[in-house]
C-alpha cells in the first residue's frame, strides 16, 4: 500500500533512539521529509545521518530539550522556515522514572509532568495553528498501554500518560473541522532502552534477572514475545498518513494483545 506520505513534512520528538528513531525512519523510507530532535546532539547527528544513508532522504536534525517551554515553538517554527509547513507531527518524550507512590517525591511529579503532560500540550499549541492555516495535518502521540491498563511500579506513567489521551481525544474534536486529525498509540512491551531500564527495576525489586523478568512478561502476552521498534513505527506511519484518513480520535493499542480488555 503506498500510504501517500512522499515529500510531505514530519517533525519527530525524541527520535535520537528507541521509537522516536525508528518512527523517523520509517517516515523517510515513505519518502516524507522528516526533522528528529533529542538533547543528546551527537547521537542525534549520527542517527541523522543514519537514516539519510538508509534512505536517501535529507534529514533536519535539531538539538532540543522540551523540558525547556519554548522548545515546541522553536522546533516547529524551524520546520516551517526550512520545508514551508507541517503536516505531521510526532509526539514522543522519555518515559518518567519507574517507582511506586511512597518511592517518589512532589518533586519527582512535577518534573514528570513537564516531560509526560505539559511537552505535549507545548508541541500542540505550536503546531496546531500552522495545521489550522494549511486546513491539513496529523499529530499522533506516543502513549502507553497502561492508559488502558495500568503496570506496576509505573506510578508516574500510568498517571500522566491518562492526561495526555484526555488532550488528544478532546483535541481531535476540536480541530477535525479543519482538516487536523488527533490520535494516540500506545506501545506494549517492546525491546527499547527505556524497557531495559524498567526491566532492571523490575529484576532488583524482586530479586531476580532481567531476562527473567523478560521472559514472564513475554508469556503473559499471547504472541508470546516483545514487539520490536519497526513493528511499532509501521502502524505509527499508517495513523500519521493519508492512508488512515478516516482515523480520528482513537488510542490505537500495539501490544500483541497483551491488554484483555474490550474497551
């Protein structure tokens, strides 16, 4: 299926590593012009240049830090002077740190909902209004499957990760008029770096390894394994694209079905 999304302009957060890269490269090889931002500079500039060997694609690359308020407004601004527009936005950020309610201080929420909550909310109010002007646009935001079912341990997340399905479902009513669409992804277990991380909290909290805290939570999930950074990017493309024109407000699950719920 040609999922229509050559030359068109996308801006990936958190694309350094993990699913952000991954989300980015998969845009690149449809042939859409893709902008990766991360702290980390120099990884950002070796994955830059990465996906543009892979792909043939020239790839915007731009150090940011979206705990920092004005970074949304720059990133995309940059976007809109470099290719004149925007027509897909990305919304990704780190997962907040693992821990349970008492492990955890006020300090360590309201840092969480700078990176979680208020990075989304940022990139939307920057990114809407150039949508808005051109009448067309996707977002598509990286969630969690634990706004479906909470996990263990992933206070923060389970928290904050809610508020951020209730702006895109309450924003995907808003701007459909305008030819905006809104939608969420919410990842199951996948081989990231920030799930070896959760992996060894995990493994130290109950006194065991980490592959075999891995192996319990594949035989939980029917497939029976975890899913890989392309399998997630693949269905983050098609909801980004014009292939998916009539997806609108929904928190897609990639999971392996993993979540037993109906809802």
């Amino acid at each position: 299926m040609d999922l229509g999304l050559k030359d068109m302009s996308a801006l990936v957060m958190a694309s350094s590593a993990g699913l952000g890269r991954a989300v980015a490269l998969q845009l690149a090889q449809e042939g859409a012009y893709v902008t990766i931002c991360a702290r980390g500079e120099a990884r950002l500039r070796e994955t830059a240049e990465e996906i543009e060997s892979q792909t043939g694609q020239s790839v915007l690359a731009i150090p940011a830090d979206l705990s920092n308020p004005a970074a949304a407004d720059l990133l995309v601004n940059a976007v809109v002077d470099r290719l004149g527009r925007l027509d897909l936005l990305f919304v990704n950020a780190g997962g907040p740190p693992p821990g349970q309610f008492l492990d955890l201080s006020v300090e360590d929420w309201e840092a969480a909902v700078e990176l979680t909550l208020m990075s989304a909310v940022r990139l939307c109010y920057a990114a809407v209004p150039v949508m808005k002007k051109q009448r067309s646009g996707a977002i598509l935001a990286s969630t969690s499957i634990t706004v479906k079912q909470p996990l263990p341990n992933l206070i923060l997340s389970n928290s904050l990760r809610l508020g951020v399905t209730g702006l895109l479902k309450s924003l995907a009513d808003e701007v459909a008029p305008f030819g905006i669409r809104v939608n969420g992804i919410c990842p199951g277990w996948t081989r990231t770096a920030r799930v070896e991380q959760l992996l060894v909290d995990r493994a130290q909290r109950n006194g065991t390894t980490v592959a075999e805290e891995a192996g319990q939570i594949a035989a939980a999930i029917p497939m029976g394994r975890m899913a890989t950074p392309e399998e997630f990017a693949r269905v983050a493309a098609f909801l980004l694209s014009p292939a998916a024109s009539y997806v609108n407000g929904v928190s897609l699950l990639v999971d392996g079905g993993m979540y037993r719920g109906v809802t």
